[in-house]
C-alpha cells in the first residue's frame, strides 16, 4: 500500500487525526478555495499535541509520549516535555525511527516504575532516512523508566533513542525526498529515496545524509560528488529567496569539474524541497562562482514508450493500435529465426539478449546469434547498456554469470547477495546501475534490489554485498520490471489462483494490485501508468480503472528494453 508525506486536503485525515488526540493545523499558507493544487504546493501541517495531564498513569505519559513525537517542531519539543529535565536534554529523536503495525502495541508493566511496550515491526527508518522494510514481524521489545517529579507526576527517565511511530502515522509525518549520486561514469544521475519530518528543516537533513553517503545497498554502483571528510559548516541550511546556502568545508575548489558535480548533486537533491529554487555553495567559506555543468547527467533516462514483443512471426515494436509490429532494422529477423521463449532488448535496438531451445545468446545487429549460456533451465536474460548480458539457472540462483559486450573478456561468476530456492526474473535499470530479482523460497516470493559495481572500463565486476528488502508476497514469482528510475514491479502467481502485481519506490511503499488471472510476464514503460502484463493466452493487458483491459492478441514474448 503507497502512501506518500503528508496530506493536507483530506477532512476525513484531520478528523480522525483530532480524534486521536493531536490536531493538524497549517503553518504556513493562506485559505485557498476552489485549488486542490494550490493547498498542496503551500499548506504545511503542524501536529499540535497536548502537554501530559495532570495525575496521568505511567502509560498514559508513556502513550503521550510516543503521540507527542508526531510534531517535529522545535526538536521534538512536545514530546521532550513527558520526559525528565535529565533525558529530555539526553533522547536523541533523530537516531532513526521503528514503524510498526498500527493497532498492534502490547503495554506491559515489569515493575513500579518499568514499562514494555511490544510492537509487531513493519519497517525501520535509519537516522539518515532510509527506510527499510523488516525483514521479520516477529514482535520485539521497547523499554521504558519512569520517576516522579518534585509534583508527584510521572515522567519519562529512560526510553529508546528515535521514534516509535506506526504505519499510517508515519506517512502523515514523514516526507520522503530523493536523493541523488552518480553512476560510476557520472552520465546518469542515480536516485537514493530518503525519509525526512518537519519541512522547515529538511533541506539540512537532505544535505547531511548527501554527505554522509549512499545507502548501504547502493554504495557498490555510485559515487559522490563530495570527497570524504566533507563537512557541513553550519548547523543549518539556511533559505533565503528561495536559495538554498550551502557551507561545506573539507573540499577544495582546485577542480572545477568537481565543484559543478557537488553543485548539481545538491541543486538535484534539493529539488523535491518546496522553498527551494536554487543553491548558492560555499567551499571552506568562500562562494563559489559555479558555471553550469555540460552535458548535464540524465535524471530518468526513457525507453522507447512501445513495448516489444514477438508474435511468432516477427519481433520488434508493437504499434500502438496492437494491430501492427514494427521490425527492428538488422536485428528483428535474426532474433524471429530463433523462435525465441524470451528477450531482453539492448541500448537504441543494437543488441538483444535471447533465450531460445538452445539457451541463452546475443544478436548483435547484421550479425548472426551468438550462443552465450548453453545451461539448462535458464531464465529470461537481461541486458544492460553496455551491451553485457546477465543469465542465472531458475533453480540455481547463485550462479550469475555475465558475458560482457567485449568479446575479448571471459564469462564472470558474480557471487549474489540474495538466498532463496529458485529465481524466476532479473533485470538491470536503465542507468545500468542496480538489478532487481525476484526470488522463490518455499510458498513465498522475495523480491530484492541490488547495485552493480563496475571497473573503469564498465564491465561488471560486484554486486552489492547487501540488498534492499521490497515487498514480499506468498505465491510463485513470475516476473519483474523497472518502471523508472527509482520504481519497479513484480508479478506473482497466487497460492488459490490469479495474480498480483506489487509496484513499489525503492525505499518506499509498495503497493498492491490484482494482475489478470492467467499473467506470466510483465513490462513497464516510463511511469506506474505504463504498465503491460501478457497473459498465458497472448493477450496484451494494460490497466484500467481496477480492472486489466487487452490492447493486443497473439503475442508470445514480451520483452524487456534498455534506453538509447
């Protein structure tokens, strides 16, 4: 389920907000009628939430304590009051937060002044705002000491660092800004999704997690702009006419080139912040006079919006009647000679990835097929823009093996960070920085993303030692796709029949929707709305509504492409 940062046009939001004790209220904005549109670009919501009361009960304060820290404002200061003089200048509300299961919280007390409090764990947000999906929902533990003041009322001495905050009140007071790093190249401009609360501020927590670094998962396929050891001068990011001035110290201005990429990496990261229009950058005090970076580095990079697919006959661009396929030049006769079973299409149509009776080759346009992976049961390749194909058994998900585009190079074996029984689909993102799989284990399907770590020549060398968790589902895993930059989804077959189709952000929500009950593959355009499945009966299904509509019939592949 998607949810997005705060919202404030909704009536039913605010009453069930007022009834559970806090109440929004705008801070910045005047009364707009009539333009939804308007109220979202200039109201900010305050969560206004009462002081302790007066001979509260031990979890009455614990219970206002943990509504209390909804409101960021002014260092969380609302829940700093149920708390000691002593703790209240030692809890540290920015060490991350733990998302929970709403209506899920056990309160038990231990002693006469011991609390527990259990929560069943959704996701875990780290003190730089990546959001990460728990792994397990096995219910953990939260400890909690009271004391009572000189005025014999309770008080907070001792709790987790962070917050505690479940699921539906995390989306009202979380807001989630992409940050963005570089491919190895500096050609592509690679989204890191980051969770931050309070608007005022978050230009300075978007600008703090910039220099700190990657996510963990993503490190292995980017660079940075920032030498380490960059620092941030000032306590804050300051806005004024809507420039944002950025004060580092720690890197020089000797290199021109690389100044242009600190500023473009934090003019684009900044971009999602509403007051900000431009950045103004400092190096060890003095403003830098930055010419604009050429050629600028592609956001989200696009594919050809006509899928391609192969109707026993021919391979190539299906027109967007459904009537028609339009041959790729050099490429499309070799690949339909093949009677291919899957493809994955190469950058500007130059190279396919083919899986055939013979397993896996490579077209390459005016050439004849080349067989890569002659192991049995592979799965449908994937390509990525250096033309170097990936392939993987179903039942042996630890053999990766990839065929770089220069034919002087052997095979690599690349060591996987995933588990799992089975593998069903991989593919590579558009910028050719990160993979996702999709994975079986038992009745369950797993669904991982990793990034690839590449030499200087480009061919791939490592993946991530570590995956970013999606959304899991029971079922069989079928197929996965990228959507854009930063959005992928997964088709899997249901236990009691049909399907489901997740699509999710990347360090974000992920949200579920009924595929068609006999879906086997599926394919995105540009964005969520350009999304195709292919029936088991050669229908190609588009969304509509909520239900599925057929553009086209016949189709047997729907394959995979990568941008020019």
């Amino acid at each position: 389920m998607r949810r997005r940062g705060v919202v404030a046009t909704s009536v039913a939001v605010a009453l069930a907000t007022l009834l559970a004790g806090c109440v929004s209220i705008p801070s910045s904005g005047g009364v707009n009628a009539g333009s939804p549109s308007l109220v979202e670009e200039s109201l900010e919501l305050d969560t206004i939430v009462p002081p302790p009361a007066k001979d509260a009960t031990q979890q009455q304060i614990i219970e206002g304590f943990i509504d209390a820290a909804q409101s960021p404002r002014n260092n969380y200061q609302a829940a700093r009051e149920y708390l000691t003089p002593a703790f209240a200048d030692e809890w540290s509300a920015n060490a991350g937060a733990t998302i929970d299961v709403p209506g899920a919280r056990v309160f038990t007390e231990l002693g006469e002044t011991s609390f527990v409090v259990d929560v069943t764990p959704a996701a875990q947000l780290s003190e730089t705002g990546q959001y990460d999906i728990s792994a397990s929902s096995t219910r953990i533990e939260l400890g909690y000491e009271l004391e009572q003041n000189d005025d014999g009322q309770w008080r907070i001495s001792l709790a987790p660092s962070g917050l505690l905050l479940d699921e539906t009140t995390f989306a009202q007071v979380f807001r989630s800004y992409p940050l963005y790093f570089y491919s190895a190249d500096y050609d592509y401009l690679v989204p890191d999704l980051r969770w931050f609360a309070g608007r005022e501020s978050a230009q300075t927590s978007i600008v703090r997690a910039l220099l700190v670094g990657p996510s963990q998962w993503l490190d292995a396929g980017v660079e940075t702009a920032f030498p380490e050891g960059t620092r941030l001068e000032s306590a804050s990011v300051p806005v004024e006419g809507r420039v944002a001035s950025v004060d580092l110290s720690g890197a020089t201005d000797d290199d021109v080139t690389s100044v242009q990429r600190m500023q473009y990496q934090l003019q684009e990261s900044l971009d999602g912040v509403r007051n900000v229009d431009s950045v103004a950058l400092s190096l060890n005090g003095i403003e830098q006079d930055v010419p604009e970076l050429s050629p600028a580095p592609l956001k989200n990079p696009p594919v050809d919006p006509r899928p391609v697919v192969f109707d026993g006959t021919t391979f190539g661009y299906l027109a967007a009647s459904g009537e028609s396929i339009e041959q790729i030049p050099d490429l499309s006769p070799q690949v339909a000679a093949m009677a291919p079973t899957g493809a994955a299409l190469g950058a500007g149509g130059e190279v396919a990835a083919v899986l055939a009776a013979d397993g896996v080759s490579v077209v390459r346009a005016g050439e004849e097929p080349e067989v890569l992976d002659p192991r049995d049961g592979l799965i449908v390749p994937a390509i990525d823009g250096t033309g170097a194909v990936w392939s993987v058994p179903a039942g042996l998900p630890g053999q990766l093996v990839v065929y770089p585009a220069d034919r002087s190079l052997e095979a690599i074996q690349l060591p996987v960070p995933w588990t799992g029984s089975s593998i069903a689909a991989l593919e590579i993102s558009r910028d050719s920085t990160r993979l996702v799989a999709l994975l079986g284990e038992g009745a369950t399907t797993h669904f991982v993303a990793a990034s690839i770590e590449r030499d200087a020549a480009g061919t791939p060398v490592a993946l991530s030692p570590v995956t970013l968790g999606l959304a899991d589902v029971a079922g069989t895993p079928l197929d996965v796709t990228w959507l854009d930059a930063r959005t992928v989804a997964s088709l899997t077959a249901l236990p009691a029949g049909g399907t489901r189709v997740i699509t999710q952000e990347l360090g974000g929500f992920a949200e579920s929707r009924s595929g068609p009950d006999d879906g086997i593959a599926i394919d995105g355009g540009n964005s969520v709305r350009d999304l195709r499945l292919l029936t088991a009966a050669g229908d190609l299904e588009a969304p509509s509504g909520v239900s599925w509509q057929a553009r086209a019939s016949g189709i047997r592949l729907l394959a995979s492409q990568q941008p020019d």
